[in-house]
C-alpha cells in the first residue's frame, strides 16, 4: 500500500508538471507529418517549421552584399537541405553534400576558428552547390536521431522522470525529486521568455540588442569578432564590429567542446574542410 501511494503521487505530480509545460508553451505546427515549400514561402519560418526531431541544423547570416543567406538541413526526408535567399527558395543540397557540410564546418569550428569567421566563402561555396529549385516537398518520419536538434537538446523534464524511475520507493528521495522538479517548473516560465526574445534576433541586428534579452552565458572571442553562445538554448550569434552576422542552431561552439563526435564522417578528408574545398572532402560512393 505504502509503495502503491508512492507511485500514485508521482504519477499525479508528473501529471501536474506535464500539463503545467503544455500550457505554457504555444501550439505549434511542426508536428505535421509532411511541409511544402515553394516560391511564396518564408524562410525564417520555414526554419521555425521543421520538427526538431528532422532538422540537423540551420542557420541565418548575413553575407558581403547584404543579403540574408538561410539554410536548413535534415535527418530524414528524401532532401538533405534547402537554402534561401532573402527567404525565398533558392535551392537544395543532397544528403551526401549537406552531411559533408555540417562535418566540414564542424571541424574547423573545433580546430581553428569558428566556421563564421569564414562565413562568406562558406556561404558562397553553400550557394554554388545547391541545386535550383522552386518547389519541394518534405516528408517528415518522425524519429529522431543521434544528430538531430531534438537528440541534442538536452530535456530536462525526461531527465527527472528517469531519477523518479531509479530512486527506489523512499518518500524521502520522491518528494526531494519531487520539488526538484516544481522548481525547475517554475523557472520555466524564464526560459521561455528567453527562447522567445532570442527568436526575434535576426542577421544584421545589434550585438547591444541580443545583451538586452540576455547576457552570453559563454563567450569566446576570435580575431575579427566573437561568438556570443547559450548552451541552455543551443544557440550561438557570431558578430563582428557589434553586428550579427551568423546564427547557428545547434551551437557549433558548443558542440565543438562538448560533443565533437557528432561532427565526424569516417573517411573525410578533414584536410579539405575548408571553404572552397570541403566537396572534395569525402566524395561519393557509387
């Protein structure tokens, strides 16, 4: 009886927080199974559409002519990824080239300097590559995968009912977990505010205006400009001369520290990983 009430409170609170988060957050359309891109759609939200369990990436910059370069890759889908220009469709990658891509971009960022501090040339190679294309149409599977922003994102929830799992049936260890869990609910009202402030930033905006939502929780200077990274939000903005430049999710300067492994491909040629060469970095196999 001791150990069924034990199990019943859990059950109830876990039951409070999940529709306490629920309510919190805003109904959004990304769980639909399938999206349609064309001429008339918007990149930025585009980007915004893609189930996090599909997307392995994507990014907004600024390139030297002032336009804004948008792109997004996938785990799944028969596409590997879709660039934009000034959020209209420019064109797509393969698979093959956009995990290449990301490898590539990674292993500078972990090496040398951040892949931004290049963003031009990235991005005019990115550009060169893509194939043209007014209409593509996305089939999500709905799993997710090792290197999924999903996968990566850390889900502190999950992580709570798992210690509810594992720490036995003593009421002291449930409703010390329990509160645990109430206090990181609480918090989650900040956390949200911040993910929405810093969803409004965009390429071109003021370093100034990104401090205003919230301080870096990291920061990381580099020569010509300095990478202004939130962990807690998998987020990173690259600026140079008090401007944004590049806004990479997941934080590759991030990632690069703590999870290196998810930018290795066997047999690339990390030699190549450079902006005009990283195509030839691992070719192809029939």
């Amino acid at each position: 009886m001791h150990a069924r009430f034990i199990v019943a409170v859990v059950a109830i609170l876990l039951m409070g927080c999940a529709t306490t988060t629920k309510s919190n957050k805003p109904e959004r359309s990304f769980n639909a199974t399938s999206l349609t891109v064309d001429l008339t759609s918007n990149g930025r939200r585009v980007l915004g559409s893609v189930p996090e369990e599909s997307a392995m990436e994507h990014f907004e910059m600024i390139d030297p002519q002032g336009r804004i370069i948008s792109y997004v890759s996938f785990t799944d889908t028969d596409t590997g990824a879709l660039v934009f220009i000034n959020q209209k469709l420019y064109g797509t990658l393969s698979h093959h080239d956009a995990q290449v891509f990301y490898s590539c971009r990674g292993y500078a960022t972990a090496t040398s300097n951040h892949w931004a501090h290049e963003a031009a040339d990235w991005a005019a190679s990115l550009l060169a590559s893509s194939t043209p294309a007014t209409e593509v149409k996305l089939e999500f599977s709905g799993k997710s995968t090792v290197q999924s922003i999903k996968d990566v994102t850390e889900n502190s929830l999950l992580k709570q009912v798992k210690s509810f799992l594992g720490m036995g049936s003593s009421p002291l260890g449930v409703f010390s977990s329990l509160n645990t869990a109430r206090n990181d609910m609480n918090t989650r009202g900040q956390f949200d505010d911040t993910q929405k402030g810093l969803s409004t930033i965009m390429p071109g905006m003021s370093e100034l205006r990104v401090a205003e939502v919230v301080k870096p929780e990291d920061v990381s200077f580099a020569s010509g400009g300095m990478v202004m990274a939130y962990p807690s939000q998998l987020v990173e903005y690259y600026v140079t001369e008090g401007v944004v430049k590049v806004i990479q999710h997941p934080s590759f300067h991030y990632l690069s520290r703590t999870r290196a492994a998810l930018f290795y491909t066997p047999n690339t040629k990390w030699s190549l990983c450079t902006p005009l060469h990283w195509k030839e970095a691992l070719p192809e196999t029939p």
